[in-house]
C-alpha cells in the first residue's frame, strides 16, 4: 500500500480580507506584511503593536504574537480584535477589515 506524504502535510495559510473578499498566502508573515506583499493596504504606523492604527477584527481563524502582550485590552481580545502588524495566522484566517484597499498590483515570486 502507498501513500501520499503532501496529502499529510499542513497547508499553508490564507488570509481573507473583509469587505474586499480577496485571498491571499500568510507565507509564515505576519498579516500586515502578507497584505502588503499582495498588493493590499491596511493602516499601519507603529509596526510594533504599540499604536494601535491597524486595529481590525478577527472573524475566523487563530493567531499567534510576535510580542508578549500586544496593545489590546482584555475586553478587545475577548471580542477577537487583533493587530495585524504583529499576528501571525496559524492557520486559514478571515480578517474584517474595512479600510483595506488594493494598493497596487501584487508582488510576484518567479517560479
């Protein structure tokens, strides 16, 4: 018997954005860095976690820091707001985030 090894593999990431309903790879970035690398924009300043500018809400998915406690309340965490610029999907995530827009066409990698 045989088996296929790829159908075992986890898949990578996706990130859908809210309103827009574009789709997009995480490629192991963070949501913010995902979007700007296809071709989206979100509001951003701090980059940090700090500023808060990029504030949008989770609606589906799960995702870890790359800081120990982000600039989000309790109460925010609780009603699964995130920030973007330091999240990281773990897996298929749906971001509502209503500012977003395409800023330009996205980036390319060669095959």
């Amino acid at each position: 018997m045989t088996h296929d090894a790829t159908s075992r593999l986890p898949q990578p990431a996706t990130i859908t954005l809210a309103p827009l309903g574009c789709t997009f790879p995480a490629d192991g970035k963070t949501i913010l860095q995902a979007a700007e690398a296809a071709g989206f924009d979100l509001p951003s300043s701090c980059r940090n976690g700090t500023c808060r500018t990029c504030l949008c809400r989770l609606e589906q998915g799960a995702v870890r820091y790359l800081v120990e406690w982000p600039g989000l309340s309790i109460e925010e965490k609780r009603a699964h707001y995130l920030l973007p610029c330091v999240a990281v999907p773990l897996a298929d995530v749906v971001v509502s985030a209503p500012l977003a827009k395409a800023a330009r066409k996205p980036i390319l990698k060669p095959a």
